[in-house]
C-alpha cells in the first residue's frame, strides 16, 4: 500500500476549500477563516443567495477567489454535483467542510415519515455524498485533503422534538469514522466538529453577542460564537493537524459535561417539551 503525500507536502497550506452553508452562521464563519489563511472558497447555500454574495464578498477582500453556487439537498445526487462544479471552477478541492444543515421540533409521535425523510436526506445524506464527491477528486489529485463536517452536540446526545436530526448527526459521527478509515491510505483526514449552542441565525440569534446571552446550565455561562466553531475548523485544515483523523471536536462551553449534575437540579418537567 502507497500513501499519498499530504497537502502540507507541496505548500505547507491547502489551497481550495468548499464550504456548504455557507450563507450565514457557522459556515459564513469557516469560509471567512478559510479565506484569511489563503484558501480560494467555493460557497453553497440553498436559499439565501444575498447572504451566500455577502460571504463570498468577504471571502474576497482577504485576497482570495470565492466561487458560490446554489446547493439543494433535499436531492441529494443532483445538489452533490455542484461540488463537481465548483471544484472544476477553484482547480480542484483541498477541504471540504459539510455545514449544511436543517432540523425539526416535533415530538417522533407526531412527525410524518416525509419530515423525518428530509432531514435525514439533507443532513446525512447530502454530507455523505458531498464526501464522496470531493474525496474522489482529492483521490484522482494524489494530494490528500482534509474532510471536516459540522455535526452537533446531538452526534453524542439526545433531544427531545430533535429524532431526525439526532439520527442524522449520531449518523455523521460514524460515517466520519468509517471515511477516516478507509480514506487514511490516500492521505485524507476526516474530522467532524460538534457544536453546542452557537449564537447564528439557525437558532434565532443573528447579530447577538454570545457574552451577552446568559446559560446558567453551561459551564461557561454563555452561548457560543460561530468564530469560535470556525477557528477549530481552520486548524483542522493545516498542517498541524496532520495526524488527526476519526475525531469529534465538541464546542459545547461544557454543555456536555452537565448530564447527571443537570438533571439532579431540574425542578419540573418541562424538558420534555420540544
């Protein structure tokens, strides 16, 4: 067996990134931060086109090229094949960073198997085959790469109202696993990044400053911000994490961590409402 050389072996730094959902929150963030290390960013989003022109604007005046197209994984083998695209449009795909996403809050009793199907076609299915897309032309480069999706604390835990995309992150936790395995031989990490509570438009909270929202159930006492799941993105794209591959980076503030010391001093049931 031959091992590809990794992307630091030519230039000490990836050159092409795609970072889908990348019209506002998290993966605003990450092609921002992909942008400032040197990286020419392709940017997908699925309905906010305005915002994904205002990334890649930004994206830009770092000095770099930004490539943005429309991404719909709701069918996933037809939106997959605008990674294909984009990587033609940049010169080929160093990183790719699966940020798309959606969920739902309705209890499982309740929920139409349709639901339960679209968001596990978006969130499991699109990250698996936007996977498979970039690794095959980092596989036919001979470079390596970098694979990075953005999971969520729900790949380890559980939420009430949330089965779906429970399942789909629990999902892209183990895929994440199976790709760092079979994927090593040709030099190609892959990591996935499980955030807690980040102050983004996902969870109703564009344009608010995490210091200011008070979570007395995390450790740290605030929320998340989308820099702060950005910049451990960007740091799983150099060099210095060459040596990292089949891990879950949890950016929770200690959310995690509460389980039994939570539960203890809950006083009613309301946790078991969406």
């Amino acid at each position: 067996m031959t091992t590809a050389p990794l992307p630091e072996d030519r230039s000490g730094l990836p050159r092409t990134a795609i970072v889908t959902g990348a019209d506002s929150g998290i993966g605003k963030a990450v092609a921002v931060a992909l942008a400032g290390g040197g990286v020419d960013v392709g940017i997908t989003y699925h309905e906010d086109r305005d915002g994904a022109d205002r990334t890649a604007r930004e994206v830009r005046d770092a000095g770099v090229r930004a490539a943005v197209r429309r991404l719909d994984l709701t069918d996933p083998p037809a939106g997959a094949a605008v990674v294909d695209e984009l990587a033609g449009e940049l010169g080929g795909v160093d990183v790719l960073v699966n940020c798309a996403g959606t969920g739902t809050a309705q209890k499982a009793l309740e929920m139409s198997f349709d639901t339960w199907r679209s968001v596990l076609s978006v969130d499991l299915d699109g990250a698996f085959l936007c996977s498979q897309r970039a690794a095959a032309h980092m596989v036919d480069a001979g470079r390596g790469g970098r694979i990075i999706t953005i999971t969520s604390v729900h790949e380890h835990a559980p939420r009430v109202g949330a089965a779906p995309y429970c399942a789909a992150k629990a999902g892209l936790g183990a895929l994440t696993k199976v790709l760092a395995l079979e994927l090593a031989e040709h030099g190609i990490t892959v990591n996935s990044v499980a955030p807690g509570e980040i102050s983004t438009p996902m969870t109703g909270q564009e344009d608010v400053d995490p210091r200011e929202q008070r979570r007395p159930g995390v450790p740290l006492g605030r929320t998340g911000h989308a820099r702060e799941v950005a910049s451990v993105v960007a740091f799983l794209a150099t060099p210095a994490a060459g040596y990292v591959t089949g891990a879950s980076f949890v950016v929770d503030g200690g959310m995690l961590l509460m389980g039994p010391q939570a539960s203890s001093l809950l006083a009613d049931e309301q946790w078991r409402q969406p």
